[in-house]
C-alpha cells in the first residue's frame, strides 16, 4: 500500500489553520497510508509541535521550519497532496507553487481561491475551521487515487493557463502600456 505525502508550506499560526490540520490527521491516523510534511514558522509552531507530541501523531507530522525555496521545491515535487486549511488569504503563492507542480490541492473557500479553483474539478476547496469535513476530504482523497489524479492534473493545467511566467510577463507589458 502506497503511503501518500501531504505537505502544508507557511506560516505555522493558528489563523493558516495549522490546529484544523492537526486534528484532521488524528482523526484519520488509523488509515496509515500518509504522512504530513510542515514548512514554516511562526508563533504557533511550538504550541503545533506539542499538540502532534500529546496527541501521539508525531509517526505521521515533520516538522521543518523554514527552509530555503530550493528546499521547498523538492518537498513539493516529492507529495501528492498541498493542505492549506487557512481561515483567511487573498490568493497564496504556496498554493500557485503546489499547483504548478501538479499536486492535489485542498484548501479552504476564503479570499479569491474561488475565482481560480473549481470545486472538485481541479481542487477542492471546505469551508475554514472545520476539523471534520477537512479529515474526511483529506480520507477520500486518498482512498481514491483516480480522484486525487484528476485533480493533480487539472490543477497542473490552471497553473500552466494562468499563472505561468509567460501570463505575467504579458500582464505586465498591458500594465505599463496603459
């Protein structure tokens, strides 16, 4: 049985909704095909560190920091999975990351997210704060690898359209020529 990679990249505060994720993963630790990866730092880091230690999910969390992008990329290229359960965002450049690199993408419906992800059409987005409705999203993603795949390459496909170098080379030029 294949054990999927689920990587959350960020800020470690509260507001990202780094306990929501936690408490997800405790209430789908008995499926035991994943684990999650957490880059990043912030004033909830420790408080998320002892919560994986009390819970005994520590099998299942790493904790990285902050790291550098080159870093970064390679954890990216190495999951299935980008969890941003975030309670607020404009639109996150960790998410464009994720999806440029062709990984599943579950998120939360705040900010512009939803001017740019299609529910279950190339991510999926929940409403913020849910512990229960973000575990079992994350659970049917990955018991369901047609789905996860799916999405991958959809999200792939948006990222490619909208967010590629070319786009905002070209966003840019009509800026200035205005």
């Amino acid at each position: 049985k294949r054990k999927y990679k689920i990587i959350f990249v960020g800020w470690v505060i509260k507001e990202k909704g780094i306990k929501e994720l936690l408490n997800s993963i405790l209430l789908i630790k008995e499926s035991n095909n994943f684990c999650l990866d957490i880059i990043g730092g912030g004033a909830f880091l420790e408080e998320a560190k002892k919560i994986v230690k009390e819970k005994k999910i520590n099998k299942f969390v790493t904790f990285y920091g902050w790291r550098s992008p080159d870093f970064v990329k390679v954890k990216l290229s190495e999951a299935d999975i980008f969890v941003l359960p975030s309670w607020e965002e404009g639109f996150p450049n960790a998410l464009v990351e994720a999806l440029a690199m062709g990984l599943c993408i579950i998120t939360t419906n705040v900010g512009t997210i939803s001017d740019y992800i299609s529910n279950y059409k190339n991510g999926i987005y929940l409403e913020p704060k849910n512990d229960y409705l973000l575990a079992n999203t994350l659970k049917r993603v990955l018991n369901d690898f047609n789905l996860m795949s799916s999405l991958s390459k959809a999200g792939y496909l948006l990222a490619k359209k909208k967010f590629s170098t070319e786009i905002a080379i070209n966003k840019i030029i009509k800026a200035v020529d205005l």
